[in-house]
C-alpha cells in the first residue's frame, strides 16, 4: 500500500463529525431563537393586560366620581365610605376589557363644613392589577 491510502481512509469520517457538529450548533442557535421570541411575546402579553388594568382602574375611579358628584342642578355630593366591585366593565361592548373587572374603595371624613374624598380604584386583567387613587373635595 500506499502511503497515500492510508491517509484518505483516516479522513473519511470527519466530514460526519462536521456536519454533526454543524447541525448542533443550527439546532442551538433555532433554540435560543425560539426562547427569545417566547420571552418577548410573554413580556407584551404582560404589558397590554398592564394597560388594561390602569385604564379599567381609571374607569372605575371616574365612575365612583361621577357616583360622587352627579352632573345635576343639585351639587351636594353624597356620602362614601364602602367598597365596590364592577364586573362587565363597558357593558360587555369593549372587548379587550370584557374580562376585566374593579375594586373601588371609598372613605371620606369632614372638617371645617369641607368633606375629604379618598377613592382607590384597583383593574384586575388576568393576574395584572394597577391601583389609582383619586382625591376630592366638597364644600357643603
């Protein structure tokens, strides 16, 4: 034999050893691809049930206002100190909010003829909640 032979029957191989090691790393790299875009579609998911929440916190909020301070000739604005829960916030009409729902706590107190409002108005969106808290005051 040879030595020319011998040499190209030791080579044979690591083509395959190349080729696997190539297909590794491919697979590897799709993988981390793969996470990445599972991460950043999680992260948005999370961040507009976010912005639902705050935005149904504020409709709450300015719901117990308007509860509050009625748009009437009678200006004298009533009385809180309880808390309540709006289910179906937009009446079933918005849809991104359809599943939403808000926790509204009310408390007042009086001094000097002035009543002291204190709303905190919590939207829940699947597992995110945002909390706002809005105070007012009335003379009477």
């Amino acid at each position: 034999m040879s030595p020319k032979n011998t040499g190209s029957k030791r080579q044979k191989g690591s083509s395959i050893l190349i080729a696997l090691f190539i297909m590794v790393v491919v697979m590897l790299l799709g993988t981390s691809l793969g996470n990445m875009i599972q991460s950043s579609s999680d992260t948005i998911t999370s961040q507009v049930n976010g912005t639902r929440a705050l935005s149904v916190a504020n409709i709450g909020a300015e719901r117990r206002l308007n509860e509050l301070f009625p748009i009437t000739f009678n200006l004298i604005a009533s009385r809180c100190d309880d808390t309540l829960t709006y289910d179906n916030i937009g009446g079933g009409n918005v849809k991104g909010i359809m599943t939403c729902y808000v926790v509204v706590k009310c408390s007042d107190f009086k001094l000097f003829d002035v009543v002291y409002y204190h709303i905190e108005s919590t939207g829940t969106c699947g597992i995110n909640s945002r909390t706002i808290i809005v105070d007012a005051k009335s003379l009477r």
